[in-house]
C-alpha cells in the first residue's frame, strides 16, 4: 500500500472513529497546521532579508490592502468556523462533521476557510511589507494545499460521504466562489 493511501485510510479511520480519538487529535492537527502558516511566513521575511528586497511597510496603499485582505480572511475563516462547529465537527481533517456541509461559505466553496487563511497571509504580506510572501509564500502555500486537498483530503471524503460529495465537488469550486452563485447570495 502506498503511502497516500495509507495516509488516506489513516484519515478516515480516525475521522469515523470514537469521538476521544479525534478530540485528541484535533489540538494536534491545528498546531500542525498552525505551525505551516507561521513556517511559510517566516521563511518569507527571511528570504525578503536575505535577498534583501525592498519592503512595502509603511506605505498608505499597503495598510488598505492588508487590511482588505485581513478581514476579508477572518471573515470567511470565522464564518466557516461557525458552520462547522453547527454540524458538530471540527475545521481539524481528522474530527470532520459527520454530514457534508453545502450551505452557507460551502455553498460558495468546498474551502472557504482555506480561502480565508489565503487572504490572511496576503493580508499580512502586505502588513508586513514582505514582497516574497506576497508574490513567492502565498502563491506556493497554495499551491501546496491544492496538492494536499486534490490527493488526501478529497479522495477521503469520497470514500467517507460517497456519491453526495461527488456531486458536491462537481458543483461547487474548490477555493473561489462563482460570481454568480455570490450575487444570488444565499445562506
């Protein structure tokens, strides 16, 4: 078995396991999680340091972005948040509600909550004034996240909520609402 699916079996193992083991696990995973966001973001003030190239900081037009990019971000994070909690799970990959969820941020976007850590960091890129984070961290944690996502995290969700999520991921996009779907707001 190769090491994606037993990672993969390992998820859904434990997601559809006794409530103790993911409540256990759940601090775990979002410190891990936590410390990726932080890793990324301090290697980018590093590389803007040794390269050094010029900052942003301080400039009238980077405060507005960065906090554009800020609340924005702590809004589709809490609002996920919020949803999750409601279905009786956590944002954790290993203590998932136990039902998809399609309303509210998910009726927009299988990860809005992602969406929002994405504008954060861009948020704080521009905060800080760190072009690589910017232009170089984001876009790559992204990127990674979508590899993640596409390999583990869906194919588990497949196996776990079967057919409905299928439908789910062909229906709604993975990170960026349709336009349309937005100007029908519904909740």
């Amino acid at each position: 078995m190769s090491i994606k699916k037993k990672w993969i079996t390992f998820l859904y193992t434990i997601s559809t396991g006794t409530r103790k083991v993911r409540n256990l696990l759940t601090p775990i995973g979002a410190i891990i999680f936590g410390a990726l966001v932080i890793i990324f973001i301090l290697a980018a003030m590093y590389i803007d340091s040794i390269l050094n190239l010029p900052s942003l900081y301080g400039k009238v037009w980077s405060v507005i972005i960065s906090a554009f990019f800020l609340i924005s971000g702590l809004f589709f994070v809490g609002w996920s948040v919020i949803y999750f909690f409601k279905a009786k799970g956590t944002p954790v990959p290993v203590n998932p509600p136990p039902k998809l969820i399609c309303t509210g941020p998910y009726y927009y976007s299988r990860n809005p909550m992602l969406t929002g850590i994405f504008l954060v960091m861009f948020g704080i890129g521009f905060w800080i004034g760190s072009i690589s984070l910017i232009l170089i961290f984001t876009p790559l944690f992204i990127f990674v996240n979508i590899i993640e996502l596409k390999k583990i995290e869906e194919p588990e969700l497949e196996i776990r909520l079967g057919k409905e999520y299928i439908e789910y991921k062909k229906r709604t996009p993975m990170f960026f609402p349709d336009l349309w779907k937005l100007l029908k707001f519904r909740r």
